[in-house]
C-alpha cells in the first residue's frame, strides 16, 4: 500500500521515489507504489534511500517522509537530483548518523566528479559528532546547488564542506538553514561562489580558505566562539551585510593574510554586533585583521554603517583591530563601548576612519578667549578619540592674529603665542580644525 500523502504529492507535481518507515520496515517505493527497496528500519535506512535515489530518473525528486532515520554509511548524491523531506519547522525527518561511521552523511560520487544542480530541502542532518572521528554531514564537489530549511546539528568536522575543483564556477546557495554546529563551523568554502542567505547559527558559521566571492545575508548569529563565527583567510570578493550577530566572548569576523596570502575586496556593512557576558579579562577583538609581514596583501577593506553595541559592564579589547589594512575605511559605524579603544589601527597608512558615532575622528568650531595682556596659552577640547596628527586654527579677529603655534595631546588644542594678546572681552577669537 502507497504511502499515504502519496497521492497529495503526486497532485503538487509528483515525485520519482518515497521513502518512509512503516512498523520496522523502511520503505522505499516509486511513484507507481512499485517497492523499490526495503530493510529493517534503524539498519538499512541508508541503503534504502541510496537505492531510492539510483532509481530515480535524470531530474527526479525523492522525497523522504518524517520520521528519525539512522544512516550507518555514506549516501552518494547526484546530478540533477531533488532530495525533498516531509513536513515543515522543526517536524522534518531527522537522519542521524549512527556511531563509528567515522565518514560523511552525504557526499558527491568520487573524489573526482562534480554534482550539479542538486537541491535538498527540509531536513535535520544529525552528525552524533561525539561518538565520531571524522566527517561531515554534507561533503564534496558542487555547483549550481540549493540547500535550503535544513538544520545542521553536531558534526565532527563541518555541516557542509564545498571542496573545491580547479576551473569550475561553483554557483552554490544554503538558505533558511540553521547550524547547530558549537565549537566546529556549520560551512568551510574551498570552492568559489556561495551565498548564505537568512541562516541561524548557534556557533561558529564559515571558514573561507583560499577562495572568493562569499556573500552573507541575513544571518543571525549567537554563541560563545571559540574560534571566530567568520574566518577569511587567503580570500577575496567577500559581502557581508545585513546580519544580527550577538557574542558572549569570542571575535565574530577574522581576515586573515599569511605569508604569501593575499586577501582583498571585503565588504562589512550593515550590521549588528551585540556583545554580553563577556568574561573581565576578555582580550580579543570582534572583527580582528591581521596582515602578515610576508603576506602579498592585506587591504581593501571596508567597514561601514554597522552598529555595534556592548550589552553588559565588560566588553570587547577592541570592535575593530588591524595591525595593518592599506586603502581601506572603516566609516559612519554606531559604536558603544570597548574595554581598551573601540577602534585600533597599528598601521594608519592609506586608512580613512571618519563619521564613526560615539567615536570622533574629525572635529571642528569656532572658540572665543578674552585676553588679559598676560597668559600666552588657551586650549580647546576638541573631543577626539585621540591626539591630533592634523590641526589648523585661524585667527578671526586682530588681537588673535598674533605669531603663535599650535600643539596638542589627547584632549586638548593648545595655542601658545610668543607675546600674550591684549586685554579685551571676547576679543581673541579663532577657528579650529583638527583630525587624527
């Protein structure tokens, strides 16, 4: 007897292959109700899907029905091949890896082949990456993909791992996912071309090593990181943009140029980064940049219009470091509170940080002094986040336009004249303008 919402599927459009639990059975059956495959449930649930997506035609679907499978070996996919579970939320099929497969859940054929156009939607993939040494719940060569309403939970290694495959453009897509994935990343990118898309993360989410064009959209973010949510390493054409990310102590973006790396063309804008219950002694810095001296570049990078705010009495070392990013901006950011500096550049060469709230780079007024024929010196708080290494003052009346020159240190604007200007009310008046 077919499964019952058979007949439902075959009036949305129909499918190639069904598999489902019946008692201690797994089932699976074409679209005519002709059995397929079938074994005993909780043992060859793994060989009963893989049977169910060999049988399935050029373009097939094979939809899975909810209920908990056990995979005890890896599931190859293929070309072409829609992988569709039942239900919505969180009543998706669960298939959970059993223990010491030490291997992938799914994976693409071989070593060598590409899988194109596959689309898998509505799943929990378990990878019990406790009792595991290896592997991943998603593993290999793909282009054209969609993954989209799964949940990643504990894998040993990653929840998806996009190898990558020399002169192929691997157009890929994971949207409406969550990853549950702790201390392990829920994605590591090898292979070029991917969009996440309006995904939840409880833990670390991507590792970009070697590759380009990655954009993030719609992420929200939560754990305590262990390593950083984001690591860019070696990479470049990176969007990210529009997420809500939230920390309890661990940096959430590292860019990261090594020796002969070369990393360039990172966009971060329009965020939230919210940080609490950071530990008193934290040190580590929310988006942290390192260039390495040996590296082939470090730069292009631009931070702006992101808000970023401390929700608790401790904090961030700093939101933003970077030892060093040539022909970058760090620009128009809402920052609120670090427990050393909110923003910190070693190196300010060819670096533009302007128009950053609560955190001023760039001032300017008019001040006036009334002068008692005596005192040679007058300060100006010009409310900068540092000393000044740019500073212009122009006197606007006569007894202002004295020989004088000017100095500073991190709160004020000194103007120390050679002879003190007469005595008068109001009659020493200047304009200022200064910049770090």
């Amino acid at each position: 007897m077919p499964y019952p919402i058979a007949s439902n599927l075959k009036a949305k459009g129909g499918y190639s292959a069904i598999v489902y639990k019946k008692g201690s059975k797994v089932i699976a059956e074409d679209n005519e109700g002709k059995v397929i495959a079938k074994g005993e449930a909780g043992v060859d649930d793994a060989s009963v899907i893989q049977s169910a997506i060999d049988a399935s035609p050029f373009g097939g679907t094979v939809f899975i029905a909810v209920g908990e499978y056990i995979i005890t070996k890896t599931i190859k996919l293929k070309n072409d091949l829609r992988l569709i579970g039942e239900g919505s939320y969180k009543y998706y099929p669960i298939l959970k890896l059993s223990d010491n497969v030490n291997g992938n859940m799914f994976e693409s054929p071989n070593t060598e082949e590409v899988v194109h156009r596959v689309v898998m939607r509505g799943f929990q993939l378990d990878g019990n990456g406790d009792n595991q040494t290896n592997g991943s719940l998603i593993d290999g060569y793909f282009e054209g993909c969609l993954f989209e309403e799964i949940t990643f939970k504990n894998p040993c290694q990653y929840g998806i791992w996009f190898r990558k495959k020399d002169g192929e453009a691997l157009l890929n897509v994971i949207r409406n996912c969550h990853f549950y994935t702790k201390e392990n990343y829920g994605i590591k990118m090898e292979a070029p071309d991917l969009d996440i898309v309006n995904c939840r993360v409880d833990g670390a989410l991507i590792e970009m090593v070697t590759t380009t064009q990655l954009h993030i959209h719609g992420v929200r973010g939560f754990g305590y990181w262990t390593t950083p949510a984001i690591k860019i390493k070696d990479s470049y054409d990176v969007v990210i943009t529009g997420n809500n990310f939230e920390s309890a102590g661990g940096t959430m973006i590292r860019i990261e140029a090594g020796p002969n790396e070369y990393v360039s063309n990172i966009l971060i804008a329009s965020n939230s980064f919210r940080a609490w219950l950071l530990q008193t002694d934290n040190t580590v810095n929310c988006i942290d940049i390192y260039y390495d001296p040996n590296a082939i570049w470090c730069g292009e990078i631009k931070i702006t219009g992101n808000m970023f705010l401390r929700r608790s009495d401790n904090g961030y070392k700093h939101w933003i470091y970077a030892n060093k990013m040539p022909q970058s901006e760090i620009t128009y950011n809402y920052i609120l509170g670090a427990k050393t500096k909110e923003i910190q550049v070693d190196d300010l060469t060819q670096v533009r940080i302007r128009g950053n709230m609560r955190y001023t780079t760039e001032n300017s007024g008019t001040t006036t002094f009334s002068g008692d024929g005596s005192t040679t010196q007058f300060s100006i708080e010009h409310g900068l986040v540092s000393t000044p290494s740019k500073v212009q003052v122009t006197p606007m009346t006569e007894d202002a336009s004295g020989d004088f020159y000017v100095t500073a240190d991190d709160t004020y604007i000194y103007i120390n004249y050679k002879t003190a200007p007469p005595s008068g009310t109001d009659n020493v008046k200047v304009s200022w303008h200064a910049e770090v």
